[in-house]
C-alpha cells in the first residue's frame, strides 16, 4: 500500500508524491457509486482501463463500497483505488481493510486528516475555503479536494484561493463535465479533476462498459490537448 511521502521544495512547502504525481498524470479521477458492487466492480474497472483510466474514487455513499474496493484491488493491481465521502475513522479502517489506497473527505475534518497520517494512507480533504486551506497547511498537505467545485465558484475561486495559498494543487469535483473539464484541467494549479459523468448510474447499472471506456477515452484526450496547447 502506498504511504505518505512527504517532500519538501527549497522554500519548505510541500510537493506531490508518487501518487498524487501518477494521478496528476491521468488527469481525471472517476467518482464512483455503486449499486450492485459484486456483479459491476469488476466489469467498470475494465471498462476504465481500458479508457485510459486507471483510478477509481469509489464512494462511501453507497453500501458496498469495501466490496467494489477489494475487487479492483485484488483483480486490477496497477490501478490506483481509494475511497471517497469518507465520513469517520471507521470507514477510514474499512477502505483500508479493502485495499484502499488513498481516502477522500467532502470536507476539512482535522481528526480524519491526522488519523489517516498516523496510519500513513494518503487524503484529499474537501477544501473550499481559506480556513480549510490554512488547516490542510499545517498539516503538510500539498493536494487538495475542491468541492463542490461549480458550486463553490469554480476555476475563478480556485485562482483567488491559489493567491495566498501557492503551495497547493487542486483536484476540483462537482459539476465537472466533457464540457468544462478542459477549462480546468489547463490551468497549473489543478492536479486532476473529479467526476462522475463517465459513471452515471444509467452506464453502470446497465452494462455500458463500452460507453464508458469512450468517455474516459474523450477525458484523456481533452486533458493532453489542454495541457499541451
């Protein structure tokens, strides 16, 4: 499993680790809620793959979340995997058990970010504000969630936050689609984005695969042109 590794620049703030670097890579991180865990975990991890895709955010929102975890883990091991709306230590423990490797909070909750340090598993607390930023400060964090994004102001407020707080990279989640990822992922402060629009309900609950692995496969060709213009 991999850990926290803590690096520091020059001026001492902190920079990405080898996770948060492959996931810059990809560029987008798929957010994942899943019904029916033993029969589509293993068919949607494919279908990601396959796209180009290999992450998966599978939340906590839905009952099975461990299952879906334990099953990509163990059946795609080069696929990066971790559990999101995290809500307590005790799921923090659950994904972990599964194989989680990193963890995802919706918000700033310091008692989770100190826990999942002290069990050395990565976190990419929700942060929105420049209270939540200052907080993820202290605790060495260098990437971090901003949700929910469109709602919260978007790439403009990403940039108005980056002002004081230089050091972060930032994975925006909520609202993000074919549409705008572009407007993101273009900007240097954002590591990756979060979303949900190549796993809807609709494309798992019935079997799209194809569908999916052609969204994922659209995601990553818009996040290199983006990167590279």
């Amino acid at each position: 499993m991999f850990g926290i590794i803590s690096v520091s620049n020059e001026r001492g703030e902190p920079t990405m680790n080898e996770m948060e670097k492959r996931i810059s890579e990809i560029g987008v991180v798929p957010v994942i809620k899943l019904n029916h865990p033993e029969r589509d975990a293993i068919p949607l991890a494919k279908a990601l793959i396959a796209g180009g895709v290999p992450v998966a955010e599978v939340t906590f929102r839905a009952a099975g979340a461990a299952i879906a975890i334990k099953a990509m883990r163990d059946n795609f091991p080069e696929m990066l995997v971790g559990a999101g709306t995290v809500l307590t230590t005790a799921q923090v423990d659950e994904a972990m058990a599964a194989g989680a490797q990193f963890i995802v909070t919706p918000g700033m909750d310091p008692d989770i970010v100190a826990y999942c340090q002290k069990v050395s598993i990565q976190i990419f607390p929700g942060c929105t504000t420049p209270t939540d930023y200052h907080t993820a400060y202290k605790f060495g964090l260098s990437v971090l969630k901003f949700f929910p994004a469109e709602q919260s102001g978007g790439m403009a407020k990403i940039k108005a936050m980056s002002a004081p707080f230089p050091m972060f990279k930032v994975m925006p989640t909520g609202g993000i689609s074919l549409k705008n990822l572009a407007d993101y992922v273009r900007n240097p402060v954002i590591a990756a984005c979060g979303g949900s629009y190549m796993v809807t309900a609709d494309l798992i609950d019935n079997g799209k695969w194809d569908e999916i692995t052609d969204l994922c496969k659209q995601s990553v060709e818009i996040v290199k042109a983006a990167r590279n213009a």
